[in-house]
C-alpha cells in the first residue's frame, strides 16, 4: 500500500470517528468547539466507546515510521490537519505523534494548541495576522504572511475586549464563539488599569509545575451557594505592558515596555531555556463531587485559592526577568516621520505599530546579536488588518496578548 494511500485512509477513518462520535451529546459538545482548534489536546474519556479498526494494532516499528512520514511530509497548514488526525485515532497513535511532534522552539511548527503557549523558534520568526471585527468587538489570530482569499486562514486564537468600569479586559480563548471563563476553551487574559497605560498578562496555568505544586497547598472555604463548581481555574500573572505618559503631548511613537515575569533574563544567555508547558490543565473541566461532610444545610465546599485569585508567578531560577522595550525609530527627512525596518511585514504608518528587544545591561552576558533582535514586531498593513511576528523566548499567547495592549484607547500616551 503506498503512502498516499495510508494518509487517504487516516483521514477517511477520522471522519468515521467524528461520526460515530456525533451521536452522543458529548460528541455534539466537542464539534461545536473544534471548528477554530489547533487540535484536542486531552485525549477521549475511557468510557467512550470508539471503534479504531485494524490501523490500532499496527507494530509499533511500523506505526513509528509512519507517522515520522506524515509528520515530515505535512510542514505547514492546512495540511498538517493529518499529523493532528494522527494524534485524533488512538491512544497508541496520539502518544507516538505527541512524542515525534517537536516544540515550535525546536521545529518551528504549531501543531497542537499546547504550542501556542510554549516558546517560537530561535531563528526564523513565526508571522501571524490579526483581524480585528470592530461590530464584536473581537480581534482574531490567525496563522500566515497576510489573508487569503478564500478566507480558510487557520485561526490560532480569539479575544473579545471587555469594557468595565475601571478596567478593560481582553479575554483569550481558543475559539471564537465562547469567551467563558469556565470554559476549557479559555487560555487567559489581558487587563489594563483605568488610565489603560498598565496591562497585565494572565495565564490559567503557570510556565512549570513547581509553581502548581506551591499555590496548589493554598486552601480557602467558601459557601457552595455563592461560589459555582464550574469556576474557571487561576489567573497566574506572567507580565505587564507598561507605556509612558506623554505629558508634553510630543509627537512620536508610544514608548513601552514589558516585563514578562515567568520568562528569566538568562533565556537569552548561551545554553538559557524558558519553562516550557507540555500539556493543558483544565482541572475546572472534571465533575466535582461533594463530600459527605458537605450535605447539611449550610453546604461548604472547599476550593483551592488558585481557582479564585490572580497569583504572580515568580521567575525560574530566582534570576531577573526579561524586559522587553522598543526598539528607537529613526526620523526620516523626507518622509517627515518615524520609521522602523519592518522588513516588507508593515505597510500602514500607525501609531500602534513597534518592534521590541531585550532591554539587558552588561552584567547579563549576553551577545549583541541577541540584543539585536527583533523578539516581536506588530504593525498594520490594511483596515482592520495587523501582522504579528514573534520568536525565542515568546509564546503566542504571550504575543498576542502583548499586541493586545495596543488596541486599548490611551489618551495619556499619544
């Protein structure tokens, strides 16, 4: 049997289990909420009954082979659909594709969702665009140099800006139709102060799991009637996005700075790394039972405090932070503005477009190449249109969120 001919039969047999698995209301749930996924990151419950036919018992020398073909072969969206139908047949099959698919760090590819909060590569940027829907209030992000025309861009994440009354928030979720916390679809949160000069990055899990085992020790009680069982998981704080006041009312672009607290200084360093999530944890997503102890008449059930709190999350190792800054414009005397190389990636002069670095002193040891690039760049090419690029040591969502931050009002900055 040729190769075509195999990856022709996975996907055949991966629509046969979307169809067997459609039946039940659990299965109508989860079609519903894959329409803008990466790919499921938990596997299936054990009591759902999924015929897998002949392709489960394949040896494992041969299903090895296989799925390093796919995997090599399928390099870019939306093609790499068949590494995650892959992971979708079994549990032998997903975890042979978990263990062959690569970080972006490492290979340069997203494939599951868990990618967008792991780190991009080292060298060669991974580009995205945002739409923003200014009727939702919604700003998308998808993955690609700019939109295509038929419009099937492969959508990475969703955020939907919340005005309240001394704050905005953007709340981050997988998909584009459900920003609930209590939803397995949200991944964070970005918030400003009142003045929308101070944002903070939040993440429903912190970077390594020392930080889960700390905070998990934390107990508080509260009254089963006012605290709802399906409360979405913690808030850990992982950065902040701070622009300058511009007092004066100068003219020029917004100066900023971010401090991405769950990200050390010494990432950038030789032989550095950053805190790399392996898979997603929606402990809120599992049915919580009540303790015999807790059916009186005045119901208590006991939470963990990281289930209600926004925690910080210390830094790796105890070092420093890295701090990110923009990069200084030029001023162009024929053009009469401020200008940055952004390499052909930004076509519209905006007050929102920047380039950031690392902002380091030479105590840090770090090279001046590393200093020299461009970690994230954002900028606006058409209506309602802006392209992202981020790399080493930033995640997606920890990008996106930071781009975010530029589409709150600031009257104080400009």
């Amino acid at each position: 049997m040729s190769f075509k001919s195999i990856v022709r039969e996975l996907k055949e047999m991966k629509d046969g289990i979307g169809n067997v698995s459609r039946r039940g209301s659990e299965g109508r749930r989860w079609r519903s909420r894959t329409r803008s996924h990466i790919a499921p990151d938990q596997a299936a419950p054990p009591s759902t009954s999924v015929e897998q036919g002949r392709w489960a018992n394949l040896p494992p020398e041969l299903l090895l082979d296989i799925i390093q073909r796919v995997e090599e072969s399928e390099t870019s969206w939306p093609s790499r659909a068949v590494v995650v139908s892959c992971a979708s047949v079994c549990k032998s099959w997903r975890d042979i594709t978990k263990e062959i698919v690569k970080t972006p760090e490492q290979c340069g590819k997203l494939t599951f969702p868990i990618s967008l909060k792991q780190p991009g590569p080292r060298e060669c940027p991974i580009q995205c665009f945002i739409k923003r829907d200014r009727a939702t209030s919604t700003y998308l992000l998808y993955f690609g140099l700019v939109p295509s025309e038929d419009e099937k861009d492969k959508m990475l994440l969703a955020a939907r800006k919340i005005r309240r009354a001394t704050c905005t928030d953007f709340v981050i979720s997988l998909v584009a139709d459900d920003f609930s916390r209590a939803s397995s679809t949200y991944v964070g949160k970005l918030r400003s102060n009142f003045l929308g000069t101070k944002f903070t990055i939040y993440d429903t899990q912190p970077p390594c799991e020392a930080a889960i085992q700390s905070n998990s020790r934390l107990n508080r009680r509260f009254n089963s009637k006012q605290v709802s069982p399906r409360v979405s998981a913690c808030n850990y704080s992982v950065g902040t996005v701070s622009y300058e006041l511009n007092v004066l009312r100068t003219r020029g672009p917004r100066r900023m700075h971010c401090v991405m607290d769950s990200i050390p200084i010494s990432c950038l360093q030789e032989g550095g790394s950053v805190p790399t999530p392996s898979l997603f944890t929606h402990s809120f997503d599992e049915p919580s039972s009540p303790s015999p102890a807790s059916k009186g008449k005045d119901k208590i059930t006991e939470f963990s405090s990281t289930s209600l709190l926004d925690i910080p999350v210390p830094v790796p190792g105890s070092g420093e932070p890295l701090v990110l800054k923009n990069k200084a414009p030029r001023w162009h005397e024929q053009l009469q503005c401020w200008c940055l190389n952004f390499r052909g990636r930004v076509t519209v002069a905006s007050v929102k477009n920047f380039q950031l670095v690392a902002a380091v002193d030479p105590s840090h040891k770090i090279s001046a190449a590393e200093q020299e690039k461009v970690i994230l760049q954002f900028g606006k090419i058409g209506k309602d249109i802006f392209t992202m690029d981020y790399r080493y040591p930033l995640s997606a969502l920890q990008a996106f969120a930071i781009c975010l931050s530029s589409f709150d009002t600031k009257p104080a900055c400009e």
